[in-house]
C-alpha cells in the first residue's frame, strides 16, 4: 500500500502550564484535502507550526511517505516540498511584495524574474497582486493574496492553509477552491484550517477535530450538517441570534461629500462619500479588498484628516481630529480595526497594557498625575478575559502569545467595555470560530439595542445580512446607496460590488 504524505503520531506540545497539543496523531493521503477543525486556542495552529518546522514538540513522530523525518526549521520543511500560509502575515511592511516573497525563496532569483513570475501566478489562480507595491499600503486581503501566491511559488507537495479565505471576496474564494481541487488532482496534499463550516463541507475530503489540545473526533464533512460539525467543534449547539427591537435615536455619525486622495499609488482614493448612522443602528459597509476600505477607515479613525465638516460625529465637526481627540467627543467612539497585530495591538506588550492604550481615555483612573495604576489596569484586562472568554494564562500575557481569534476577541472587549456612543467595526469576526463569532455578533445587536451607533466594515455578507440594519457597498473608492437589510438580496449586493450602482439612487 501506498505509505501517508503525512502521519503524526503522538505530537505533544506544551507552553507553561498549558497543553497545546496532546498525543495528537493523524494522516494525510496524497492528493487529499484535510480540514482540521477546533475552537480559538484548540491547537490548530501549533500543531501545523510543528508540522512547518516553526516550533518543535516536546514528544511525537513526524512521517513523511512513509519515513520518520525530523523538521528543525522551515527551510527543512520547504526541502521536503511542505508549504504554509499562515493566518498571521509575516510580511516586512516597509520591503515590496517582491522583495517579501524573494525573502522565503531558499534560492536567489533576480527581482525582474520573480516578478514575472508573481504576475504570473497570482493572476493564473485569480489572487492578483503587483510586484512593486509596497506591503504597508496593502490591505488586510491583498496581504492575504501576498501570503498565498508565496507559498504557491514553492510547488509544494503539502500547503498547510490556516485561515486562508478569512479575508477573501466570495469570487476569491471560488477561484482559490478551483485551485486547491487542481492542486489535489495533481497529488498535492492539502491541510485546510478554517473556521467557515460551509466551506470545509464544499472542499474536504475529510476533517479531523481538535477540543483542547486533543483530537475529539474525525468526520467527512459532506456527510454531516453545518449544525453537527459547529457542535464537534465547541461540544454544545450554537445559539441564536436576538434581535431586540429598537427605536432609533439621534444621528451619531454624518459622513457627506468625503473625498481624500490615497499616499498609496496602487490605492485607491474615496470620491464623495456620503452616509450616515443614527443611535441604536447597524450600518454594514460591504466591499472587495483593496477598493478604499482601509481609506476610509482612516478617515473614520482620525488616522487621515479631512475638512472638518466633511466628518460629523458625536454632535461635533470631527474631520480635523486626530484618534485620541474623536474617542474623548461626548461619550466617545470606539474603534476596531482589520489589522489585530500592529493596529489593534502592540504584540511585545501584555494584554494588561494593550488594555491601557485605548481605555485610559474613557477610564481616567487608569492614570493618576501621570502614573500608570497597575491595579486598575489589570482589573479591567482581567474583567475582558473572563467576560469575553478568552484563553490565555493571564493578563500579563504577551498579546503575540495568543492565538488569532482570542486576540480578536479581547480588542472587541476591551472596546465594548468601554460604553462608546459610536462603534466603526473592521472585520470584527476574521479568524474567530464559529462559536466565538456568534457571540461577538451578538455582543454587537446588545450594543445597538443599548442605543450604540456602529459601523461594520466586514467582507462577510453573511455576517452583514446576520446583524445590520442597513447595508451599501464601497467599491472603487465610491460608495453606493444605503439600503434596508429587508430589500436587498446578497446578489444585488454582488452586483454592487463590481461597481455597478448608481450613488444617487434611492
């Protein structure tokens, strides 16, 4: 019989007083499309980094067709032809794609010829990304693309994809499928970690499930429901959706005739935007990646400035203010952005103090005469941690030691915490299991119906048509009409999406 590309026997992995992976064992065919399934903090991605030659375990056996081998680093796992797209970028922000990609080439090649070759790949499989771009201008999806066409450069024998659709267009993703099915049909091996259950049962062949560090069962996900692989995933059936009927209140937020000209020559500029959200409403803002959404989030922020009347929030002229000045207005605004790591987080420092860069503005007790109180900063990260469910050792932990979705999920409590007025909301559920989504989701209707403003920016229809109110879509820098939930269908919004819309339509 044919040996397994990959089996794991026993793989072990410990940090602390933590298990991250416990006596783990499972094998891949070639060829095969394997989902690995679990829960934020359940030791998906730990397992895969042994797998890639990032971390080593303390006790298990790596096989490679057939053989025992020994990974000490990604380049021993590259010469065996494994491949990783990660779900945290590693990417030099200041360096071009192309210098980025050369940087994971074990060969040197010139930049002209691997350009030509990014240009190449990345249009072949429908993730196009130009070469010279430089990776701080790039959005959360065109860095995902970056990530991809990387590891495909390599032909790899076994693509290890850890949340590679979390950012992706719905076309995106098709066209990425169509690729992985070529990539099997040719004898790759492909492990597919993903919180997207409807995914998982369109592509895998099978799906092994982890719950703690363990491996709790193992399933083929056509053969089963959505329902039944979110109830391996977290042990108990997800909860629904409340909606609580709300009247709305006075206008929080009035953008008009916002027009700001991108420092990015590949970006795109926003050309008279208009739209408004009044207390106790959800407005989502739908879009492809990389069609002004990280424009006009800086434009919401106080990241870029405008006139002043072009931005009118919390019952002031706001378009002149910087970050800090828009969270003290009235009862403040509360931000979250796409980017955890770097925006939404410094990753060297602790929970407790990523808690203190934001809160201090709206919880002056945090400091007193200029000193920090340490007290009073770790009791808030403390409260966010038990309230929001998230793993970690304690609030002294380091916010790079947490794994994706727990990161998400305290930036997202520790902005609730804070009772804003007004919410803007960027991909607040990327990389969160299925269990930890629906809550956030729900934390955000909890929010509306207290009477908080919030603009969501998600590439997520679903998530969009789950809990907004109100839905227009950006593309090319232009934003269309705002329109009810009720009157519109994820089609006409795809329409939309391409651009073709008229902005003074009803």
């Amino acid at each position: 019989m044919t040996p397994a590309r990959l089996k794991l026997n026993g793989m072990t992995k410990t940090y602390g007083s933590m298990r991250a992976n416990d006596d783990i064992s499972l094998e891949i065919a070639a060829g095969e499309i394997h989902a690995l399934l679990g829960e934020n903090g359940a030791g998906k991605s730990t397992l895969m980094k042994m797998i890639y030659g990032v971390t080593r375990p303390d006790a298990g056996v790596i096989e490679w067709n057939g053989q025992p081998v020994t990974i000490n680093s990604p380049k021993d796992a590259r010469a065996l032809g494994i491949g990783m797209v990660f779900q945290h970028f590693s990417l030099f922000e200041t360096l071009t794609v192309a210098e980025n990609i050369a940087l994971a080439m074990d060969e040197q090649v010139s930049l002209d010829a691997l350009s030509a070759r990014i240009i190449e790949v990345s249009e072949h499989y429908g993730l196009p990304i130009a070469p010279q771009r430089l990776v701080h201008h790039l959005s959360v999806g065109e860095r995902q693309r970056v990530e991809i066409v990387r590891c495909l450069l390599q032909n790899p024998k076994l693509l290890i994809m850890d949340e590679p659709t979390s950012v992706l267009t719905p076309q995106a993703v098709e066209k990425l499928f169509e690729t992985l099915r070529l990539l099997a049909a040719e004898g790759c091996s492909i492990v597919y970690i993903s919180h997207k259950l409807d995914e998982i049962q369109a592509l895998c062949h099978h799906a092994t499930v982890l719950r703690h560090g363990q491996v709790s069962g193992t399933c083929q996900p056509k053969d089963e429901t959505v329902a039944h692989l979110a109830q391996m995933m977290i042990g108990q059936s997800l909860p629904h959706y409340e909606h609580s009927k709300v009247t709305l209140g006075e206008e929080r937020l009035s953008v008009k005739h916002l027009s700001i000209a991108t420092d990015d020559p590949f970006g795109v500029s926003l050309n008279d935007v208009s739209f408004s959200v009044r207390a106790g409403e959800i407005l989502g803002i739908a879009g492809i990646s990389g069609n002004g959404q990280a424009e006009l989030l800086a434009a919401l922020s106080g990241e870029r400035t405008s006139q002043a009347e072009m931005i009118h929030m919390l019952g002031c002229d706001a378009g002149h203010l910087r970050p800090m000045q828009r969270r003290q207005l009235g009862l403040g605004l509360c931000f979250v952005p796409e980017e955890r790591l770097g925006k939404g987080a410094v990753p060297a420092m602790s929970l407790a103090e990523n808690a203190l860069l934001t809160a201090y503005s709206s919880m002056p007790n945090m400091l007193s005469k200029g000193m920090m109180q340490l007290r009073v900063i770790r009791d808030f990260a403390e409260r966010c941690i038990e309230r929001f469910k998230v793993k970690c050792d304690s609030a002294d932990s380091l916010a790079s030691s947490l794994s994706g979705g727990n990161l998400q999920k305290f930036i997202m409590g520790r902005e609730i915490m804070l009772a804003p007025a007004l919410m803007v909301v960027a991909q607040p559920t990327w990389g969160v299991d299925v269990g930890a989504a629906t809550f956030l989701r729900q934390q955000l209707l909890d929010l509306a119906a207290q009477g908080v403003a919030i603009v969501l920016l998600s590439e997520e229809l679903d998530e969009i048509f789950q809990v907004a109110d109100r839905i227009a879509v950006l593309a090319q820098g232009r934003l269309s009409p705002a329109v009810d939930i009720d009157s519109t269908t994820p089609d006409q919004i795809g329409v939309w999406m391409s651009g073709l819309f008229e902005t003074d339509a009803a």
